[in-house]
C-alpha cells in the first residue's frame, strides 16, 4: 500500500534517531576536549545515553523496519549488510559500556560516531528510497509501531537500568 505524505512515515523517524544521535555525539566531542572537572562525569552520561539511543534504534531497525522491508523488495544483500554493519556499531556500543571510564573510550565514541554518520549515509541514499518507492510498504503504519516498540523499549531499559543509571 503506498503511503500519502501526510503522516510521520518510517524512514522519517528513523532519520529523527539519526540527528538526535548527531547532536549527542557532537555535544561528546566538546566535552572531550574539556579539562572541566565535570567533564568525566558529564562524558559519562552522555556515553550512557549514546548506547541506549543506538540499541533502541538498531533494534527497532532488526525487529521491524528491516523485516518489513524484507518482504517487499529484491535486494536482500543491501539489508545483509545493513544487519553486518549493525552488529559492528553493537560490538562497539558493548565496548563503550564495559570499559566505562578507560583511556579508549573517548576513541572508542568517536569510532562509534564515524559508524554511526556511515549508518545513515547508507540508510538515506540506498535503504530509505528503497523503502519510500515499494508499494506494498505501508511507512506510515510501519512508523507507528516502530514508534511504539522505541518507546516501550526505552522505558524497560531504563526502568531496569540496563543502559543507564
């Protein structure tokens, strides 16, 4: 079903994901630099808050956009390396997250950052009009349960604190 213009479609809100995600890693790389003495705690935060925005995002992205799109169109291999290059970032983000407070994590973030900026160059010049030109592919459905199964998950990871404090 093709989808009218009128309404927040996925692709939309996946890209929302990505300049939020934008800003935070901007607002990490100031404080990188900064020899302020709340500048560990803050880099701490926002590290936090970094992994819990990219696995929430890259979930939904594995539990519904990325089987959606499955269904409608050819070139599987595209979403094969989407789902690589996904499982890349996840490494990185567990790495981050273990190794709180080490002399790599600063790196580490900025990696995570340069994968992250290749993420989504990929998904706005090949996946999402791959995704806005299949028929049968309802975005704007498809964008409230993704918007739906983001917010749940969000509340469960920091209700158990899972990814932050």
């Amino acid at each position: 079903m093709a989808t009218s213009r009128t309404g927040k479609e996925a692709c939309d809100l996946l890209d929302a994901d990505h300049r939020a995600l934008k800003k935070l890693f901007k607002t990490y790389e100031e404080l990188a630099g900064s020899r302020a003495r709340s500048a560990g705690q803050k880099k701490l935060d926002l590290s936090r808050r970094i992994s819990l925005e990219i696995t929430v995002h890259l979930q939904i992205e594995e539990e519904l956009f990325h089987p959606a799109l499955r269904a409608v169109i050819k070139d599987t291999d595209l979403l094969d390396g989407a789902t690589v290059e996904n499982d890349l970032i996840k490494e990185l983000v567990a790495q981050i997250q273990q190794g709180e407070g080490h002399a790599l994590t600063d790196a580490r973030v900025r990696v995570l950052g340069e994968s992250i900026d290749r993420h989504v160059k990929q998904q706005r010049n090949t996946i999402f009009p791959k995704a806005r030109a299949a028929r049968k592919l309802d975005l704007i459905a498809l964008a409230e349960q993704l918007e739906a199964r983001k917010q749940t998950l969000l509340m469960e990871m920091t209700d158990t604190g899972a990814l932050v404090d």
